[in-house]
C-alpha cells in the first residue's frame, strides 16, 4: 500500500447526557455521518467517554449499565462505513471495566485501547470503578502509525510510564487524546502548556478531543486542539459547545506542516466563567427535564447576577423571581428587585413576609420566654423565604435557584434550610469578587443595565434587622476573598497565610468559621465548579473533626 501524503482527522466535540445511552449514541452516528459527508476525512475521534457521559460514577456498578452500554457500541457499530471511527466509552472483562477508546470500522469493532493511568484526586474518582489497560494504544490509518490515549494516560510526567511518551517512541507518527476534562478559570492554558511540553518531548503532533456541555456539578469546556510537531496550535474548536474540527495533515516532511481550519475565539477570564455558569445551568435545568426555574430576588448583587445568567441560560419565559420583603427591608432593595425583573423581562411577584414572621415570633414566644432576641429570631425570615419558594417548586414544578456565593458559604454566612434551601446553586463556586465582575461584564456586554448601578454601588446586607451589613460579621470581602482562596483552594496552612499579611485574629476567626460551616455545606445544593477547587466534588472535609489549623 502506498502511504498517503495527506491525511484528515475530523474532531468531533460532543456533548452527552450520563447515562442516556441511545441518544448518545444517536448524536454519535449523526456526527460520524456528518463529519464523512462534509469532510471526507481518513478518522474520525469522539472525546471519552463519549457515549456513556462521563463521570458513570456508581452507574458503573450497575451490570445492566455496563450491558446496555456494550449493545449501544453494537449500534453504533452498524453504521460505521470504511472510515475509522474512535468512540470513548466503557468495557469490561470478566469483573474488571475498562474506560476505553474503542476503533469502530466496517461495521464492527476492530481494536480497544483502555486508559493506563486513573486520576484519584480532586473531581476523579477512577481507581473506585476501572481497572487499568495494558494495550500499547498503536493502530494504523492508511499505513500511518498513530498513538492513542484517554484523558489521564497524556497528564502523566514520568516518561517512562506515560503512555503517549512510549507511542512515539515506538513509531507513532501522530498522538491522540480523547478526553472528558471539566473546566475551572484558568483549564485552558493549563491544558494548552501540557500539550507543549509533550510534543517538546516526543516531537510528534498531537490532536487533543475534549468533551463539551454541563454534569451536574461539572461543565466541559470543549477547545480540543492540534498542535504541530513545531508545538504550534493550528486547530481549536468552539468553547464550551458542540464543534466538529478537520485536521488535515501534510505528511510529505515527516510531521504535520499544515493544518486546515481556522482557530475559533477563544475566551478566558470572566467571558470564559460566564460561558461555564451559563452552559452548567442550562444543561443541568434542560437535561433533568425542568420547564421552568424561581429565584428569591432580594435586590441585591447575587441574586440579580443569578437573575441574569438563568435568563441567558433558558430564556426569560421560564424564568420567575419572586420578592419576599420583611419589615427590615429598604424601599431601596425592594424597588431594584422589581427593577431586575423589568430590566429581565420575567415574571415577578412578590409575597411579603412580615405578618408570616409575626405569625412565628407569636408561637413561639411561651418557647422563647426570658431570653433576648438574638440571630435565631432573624434566621426565620429566610427559612420563610424558603418556605415560600419551595411552596412554588412544588406546586408549579420549578427548579429553585440558590443564590448564594462561594464566599458566604465557605464561612457559613447563609441560614441552612433558608437561603440554602433549593435545588442548583449557581454562584456556590464564585467568590463575592468574581460576583461583581460578571454583574459589570453583563452590563457591558448588554450595553444597558440589566443588573442596576445601584445594586452593585450598594453595600452588601442580608436586611435580616435594622441597619445590618455584611461586614458586621464578616472582614471586608477583597480579604475574606484572599483567605478562602489561600485556605480552601491552595490548601495553605495558617502559619502560610499569616506570612501573606493577614492579620492573626482575623485569619483565625475565618478559618474557625469555614472549619465550623462543613455540617451546612455538606447539605447545600449541587453548583458549578468554576475554580481550581470546589467545594463538594474537589474538597471533602469531615463534619466530625477536631482539628485545629493554627494548634497543629
């Protein structure tokens, strides 16, 4: 056989439901059939697990799923043409599952390739499920040796044990990577310097396939890459949804010369975190079939921003804010909320809460007799609000929308079956600074106030009493911010951060408090990780502990 001078690789980014194993396979066969038609290319490459949705978690445990999942790869097989197809999935052996890269030509399945190294640490929970493959991952496409790997097998810096690194050294003229890796700010250039240093070390072009779309908690960025034996980027596709890209390659020199398509846009920053919070909403309302979300509006920031970016999501006809005002509301934060329903154009009512409080406090006064009125008095006035909103839910079947952020959480400023009462916390992964960033940004973008000048000048106040801020109880949140970041995302200890400047008492206040609010977190709602380390899925912390950070 004569060995081609050009070869074309179409990337074929997806964006699959866990579980949902027929219709995953149907997009499959529709971008195969697609990618041949328009294209005409020699490979075609989905990302992992592409066709069971990825993470299977403890579905993988289930033998019907590994079964159901093994007859929907024997659909997809029958209409797999002469082009080779390579479809991310699961397998097993006896008792052992593999993640697997599965090459799918002619009808049938022609080779497997099963993921070598499993992650264990921060979202990965890999060693629990799979068992690891042996297979060197080589095949051919038209005489030309190629290299194939999953997700973890191209992070793995020991050269000796990473797979990719041993498929060049064995002839493979071309490395791909097939991959579900969730977003966090910041992923891209991550991804972008590993990809450079492995083609620094192997000198062979790599073609990177990641998955598109929100899971749950997690949001898959898409921007699956070419890059050239030269370390140059020549093929990016779409951030955050569904792409096919053509890699075409001119193997007259050796390695890749030419690659045909122009990069897309690539956003970073606050547009990338308003395109996570955004796509993780939307799949997470439309994939768990809701027709409709609510929202506590109170006029401030967070739950204008949260107003927002649901509109964007899924639009304004499926998106209720309700506003709930009490006795120590302001004229001020009642009239803004009423201004971001306008501004939004949803629907908005809005049920007072002051003679449902008086209601409470009279019940409960032969209970409460001879002690002063303290925080207990004042946290039933969210846990109404919450009353209320899910009151809705369940009548009307709306999915209710938390609105609080990572920094309140992370210290427990929010009243547990309150403020905390829903079902998806949008903002739980984004700090009250990142909070004023994407309010200013979608202003900016919409050239008009959407989230009202006033709501983001105004100083933060649950209005639980009379002349409340924030910062009665909390530091100023540009600090609060930097010690969360330092104690929960970079797992610093105190002795660490009282080397930043933090003032001592105040370093040991915030981390008894972020110590102390596990118990309230743990019974939060899911929400979108959009930071190195998230609570929930990235840190998992004992309720029952009795460490102290600073005692050692």
């Amino acid at each position: 056989m004569n060995k081609p001078d050009h070869l074309k690789i179409a990337i074929c980014q997806i964006n699959p439901t866990v579980g949902d194993l027929k219709a995953n396979a149907r997009k499959i066969i529709e971008y195969y059939l697609k990618s041949v038609e328009d294209y005409s290319p020699d490979l075609v490459v989905f990302p992992e697990c592409a066709l069971t949705g990825y993470p299977p978690e403890d579905l993988l445990l289930k033998a019907s799923f590994i079964k159901g999942a093994d007859a929907a790869l024997k659909t997809i097989a029958q209409e797999i043409g002469p082009t080779l197809a390579i479809v991310g999935t699961v397998t097993a052996n006896g008792q052992s599952i593999f993640n697997s890269a599965v090459g799918l030509q002619g009808g049938k399945s022609v080779w497997t390739y099963s993921k070598r190294i499993l992650p264990n640490y921060g979202v990965f929970d890999e060693q629990r499920y799979f068992s690891p493959g042996k297979e060197t991952g080589i095949f051919k496409v038209q005489g030309v040796p190629m290299g194939i790997s999953v997700c973890e097998d191209i992070w793995e810096d020991d050269l000796s044990l990473n797979p990719c690194a041993a498929q060049a050294r064995k002839g493979a003229r071309i490395l791909i990577n097939i991959s579900a890796s969730p977003f966090f700010a910041g992923k891209f250039d991550v991804r972008y310097q590993l990809l450079k240093r492995r083609v620094k070390e192997t000198k062979v072009p790599i073609i990177y396939v990641n998955m598109a779309g929100g899971q749950d908690e997690l949001v898959y960025d898409g921007r699956s890459m070419a890059m050239d034996a030269d370390g140059h980027l020549r093929v990016l596709t779409k951030s955050f949804e569904e792409d096919i890209g053509l890699v075409h390659f001119d193997l007259n020199k050796g390695h890749v010369r030419s690659i045909w398509r122009e990069k897309a846009a690539l956003p970073l920053g606050i547009p990338e975190i308003h395109q996570a919070l955004l796509t993780g909403t939307r799949d997470y309302v439309n994939k768990n079939k809701f027709k409709s979300v609510i929202l506590g509006l109170s006029g401030g920031i967070d739950s204008a921003l949260t107003a927002a970016l649901a509109v964007e999501a899924i639009g304004k006809d499926r998106v209720i804010g309700v506003t709930m005002p009490s006795r120590f509301s302001s004229s001020e934060t009642v009239g803004d909320a009423e201004k971001v329903a306008i501004n939004l154009g949803i629907k908005f009512l809005k049920i007072p809460i002051h003679g449902i409080h008086r209601a409470f406090l009279k019940e409960l006064a032969p209970a409460f007799k001879g002690m002063k009125a303290d925080t207990t008095e004042e946290n039933i006035q969210p846990r109404i609000r919450g009353m209320i909103l899910m009151a809705l839910s369940n009548k009307f079947g709306h999915l209710v929308l938390t609105t609080g952020n990572k920094s309140e959480i992370s210290v427990g400023y929010c009243t547990l079956y309150g403020d905390t009462a829903g079902g998806f916390a949008m903002l739980k992964d984004a700090p009250k600074g990142m909070v004023y960033d994407l309010s200013r940004y979608i202003n900016k973008l919409e050239g008009r106030e959407i989230i009202p000048a006033s709501t983001i000048r105004r100083v933060p106040t649950a209005e639980l009493k009379f002349n409340q801020t924030d910062q009665d109880t909390l530091p100023p949140y540009p600090v609060l911010d930097k010690i969360i970041q330092g104690y929960v995302e970079e797992d610093l200890s105190y002795e660490q951060l009282l080397r930043r400047g933090f003032d001592a008492k105040v370093l040991q206040r915030v981390i008894q408090m972020i110590d102390r609010s596990e118990y309230k977190r743990r019974q939060s709602p899911p929400g979108i990780k959009i930071t190195p380390k998230a609570f929930g899925r990235d840190r998992r912390m004992p309720i029952t502990n009795k460490f102290t950070e600073w005692l050692g």
